[in-house]
C-alpha cells in the first residue's frame, strides 16, 4: 500500500536553522523522500496544512507591516510548493504504475522522477552503491542520533574502497560476498584497523547488504568475518591500586583533568556507561541507589552507591559535569599520562587472518572512557561476584559480560589448588 507524508528533516540544517522539508513515499515498510526545496524551520513546520506558519512568529517581531505581508506571502508560496510536489507524486504513482497493474516500489516511483528512465519498466536502472547506501541510513536505520555518524564512517570507507578497487560505478549487484571479504581486507591491510574496529564496519555493510539482496545464497548472513581475532582481545582496565592512585592524586588545581577524573571514577564505581553516566540528575538517586534506563539496551538497572560514586556526587550537588565523549576521551589520555599509567602492553596484531607483529602501547594510549565500566566489572570479578550479580547491576547479559572482565591466572591457580587439594584428600 502506497502512502505520502510531509516531514521536515534535522539533517543538512543552513546557518540560520532551517532544514529541508521532504514529501515521503512508503510501500511495505520501506520509504524514501522527494526533496520539495522548500527550507524552514522546525518551530515553523507542522505536518499537516498549513505545513508553514511563520506568521506566528510575527507577534515577536516588532517589524513593519511589510514584513509581516512578506512572511505571509512567503508561507502561501511555500504551502503551494509542498502541494503540487506531493500531488505530482501521487498523480504519477497513480497513472504510471498502480493503474497499469504495476507495484508502486521505492526503486519504481524513484525511476518515475528520474531523467530518461522509463517508469514502466519493472525493473528500474540500479542506484550506485553510495546512493543506496544514503537512502538505507536515511530511512532504514533506526538507531540513535548519535550513533547514526558511524554509518557515515562505514560509508566513507566503503567509498574510498570502491576508489581502491577501480569500480566508480559500482551499483547493488556489486554487494556480493566477495566483496564485504575485499572490504574487510582493505580495512585491514590498507586502512591499518584492528578487527574488531574493521568488524563494527563489517557490521553495518552486513546490515545494508542484507537490506539489498535478501534471498541470495551467499548474503551478508553468510559472512562471519574476524570472529577468531575480535573474542579475545586485550582488556584494558585499572587495577584497584590505580584506580586508588587516580582518585587521589593532586592535579593542582586543574580543574579541566579534575572533572574528567571524577567524571571517569564514578564510571568506575558504577559501572555505567559514559552516555548513562553523563544522563544521571538528583531525581534518579533515592537512598543511596542509582535507578536509571540504560540508553543503549533500555534496561532498567539499581546501582548501590559504591566506593567513591556517594562522594563524586556530593561534591558536584548530582550534577555531573557535561563533557562530550570525544573532548572527555582526549582529555583521559593527558590524565592518565600525568598519574604515570605508563605501562608497556603487548598487543597482538593480525592482518586478515595471518598474524602480525606485535605491537608495544603504552597503558595511557589505550585507555579511554569505556575502560571504566571493564574496571567495575574486572573489581567485581575479582571479588568473586556471582556473574548474576553482576549482569543485574550492569544491565548486560552473561554473553556480553565477557567482552568486560578475564579471569586472573591467581584466580585460576586458586581453584586448581582447591581441586587439588579434595584429590589429595580422597587419596
């Protein structure tokens, strides 16, 4: 079934805050927009007739009568622009497609609107892979705002892949599983990541993928890249004499290093993560507990004020400072290198499936605002919480849970002399 909605978009906003508004076109839960040229701003915009209503601002504007004629002009051109694209659409979907018995899809109604193409073919000229690539974040991807600018990572790296490769032209039938493997290979060998950062853009290639070419016999379901090199990564944490050293030391008044420090230690007492910290106000602590809904899994989780979260509070009225995640990431690195978290670790490398040389980090380049929450976790572990326990607190399943905390050689040579010492006690 066809339907046609008027809606006003963030994306592109001008330097006086006006974004497009776009007609959409929906059949079987896929839409796609036609760009109606007509820019205003959200306050303004309502998605039903009238769609502009400036002269409501009118009212907060001491300006003359020709001012107030010219908004209001304005408002009946932009009305009338809106109209006649959404009435073009629906009359040519109408006539070219659903009364010759042909079915009204996105990539049909696109066809109809583009120069040369011929809407009754039942098989319109295929986009460009980046053009689908826009069309799939624009109207399939349903996450938050910001997590959104990943997709556009994976796409600048998918265009300059396509470059690498020689295939300017590359449309739909390119997305084979040959090429998320050439991808992931690029990524890799060209672009220097490490596989689990290649394997988040694998992710979303897969995603896109499967949206286009469902049904095939080899789809991005099949591919299964890095797994062998991304399970057993390196965990990057403080120790609990670290993290007592952090709390503790005397930044000298810096009070840029000082925010970032509290800001990390009650991640690190919490095991929140940063959006989850960054959202806490006065209203979700009652009695020493912290009631809140994870951002990312909609989970509801109780933290017991622990450790030195009840005094990180106080000292800031539960208020926490606001700080990007980026800005607090850059800062972290200046923080830790002046506590000393100068420790040399060895991480292993892999270019495909093939092992690299090791590569030598020092402590304070590889920590970063998502180490606090492996700190709680590996504090938890190490004082024998029950797993449980812990997935309660966090909000994360068992499975998850593991990409957070290892298990200490002490802690495995502990219960060997445990069963050790029942054999000997048999004998």
């Amino acid at each position: 079934m066809a339907t046609y909605k008027v809606v006003w978009r963030k994306q592109n906003k001008n330097k006086i805050g006006q974004s497009p508004v776009y007609v959409q076109y929906g059949h079987n839960e896929r839409t796609t927009l036609f760009n109606t040229t007509v820019k205003v701003e959200l306050e303004y915009f309502s998605p039903k007739p009238p769609f502009i209503n400036r002269v409501r601002s009118v009212k907060k504007i001491k300006a003359n009568e020709l001012l107030v004629e010219t908004l209001k002009n304005q408002d009946l051109t932009d009305n009338n622009t809106i109209a006649i694209k959404e009435s073009t659409i629906k009359q040519a979907v109408q006539t070219q497609l659903i009364n010759k018995g042909i079915d009204p899809t996105i990539e049909r109604v696109r066809a109809l609107f583009k120069p040369g193409a011929g809407p009754d073919d039942p098989e319109p000229s295929k986009k460009k892979i980046i053009a689908l690539y826009d069309e799939f974040v624009e109207n399939e991807v349903d996450v938050r705002a910001s997590s959104k600018k990943h997709f556009t990572v994976t796409k600048n790296h998918i265009e300059s892949y396509i470059k690498a490769i020689k295939k300017p032209e590359a449309d739909s039938s390119v997305l084979t599983f040959d090429f998320i493997n050439g991808f992931n290979k690029y990524l890799i060998k060209e672009k220097k990541q490490s596989p689990v950062t290649a394997n988040n853009h694998i992710k979303r290639i897969k995603r896109f993928a499967t949206w286009i070419i469902e049904g095939k016999k080899k789809t991005a379901k099949d591919v299964n890249l890095n797994k062998d090199n991304t399970v057993n990564q390196k965990k990057i944490f403080l120790e609990a004499d670290e993290l007592l050293k952090l709390y503790n030391y005397d930044l000298k008044g810096n009070t840029r290093l000082e925010r970032v420090r509290d800001l990390f230690c009650f991640s690190c007492c919490t095991g929140l993560r940063y959006s989850d910290g960054q959202a806490i106000t006065n209203y979700h602590i009652q009695k020493d507990l912290i009631t809140i809904t994870n951002l990312k899994n909609n989970k509801t989780v109780e933290i017991p004020l622990f450790l030195f979260a009840k005094e990180i509070l106080k000292k800031y009225n539960g208020d926490l400072p606001k700080i990007s995640n980026q800005k607090m990431n850059e800062y972290l690195k200046d923080l830790f290198k002046e506590v000393g978290f100068n420790e040399s670790i060895i991480i292993p490398q892999w270019r495909g499936k093939e092992r690299a040389p090791d590569v030598v980090f020092k402590k304070y380049d590889l920590l970063s605002s998502h180490s606090a929450k492996k700190t709680f976790c590996m504090l938890a572990v190490d004082n024998d919480m029950p797993i449980e326990t812990l997935a309660a607190i966090t909000g994360n399943d068992e499975k998850t849970l593991k990409h957070y905390y290892e298990i200490r050689p002490e802690k495995k040579r502990k219960h060997l002399l445990a069963i050790e010492q029942s054999i000997m006690k048999v004998s």
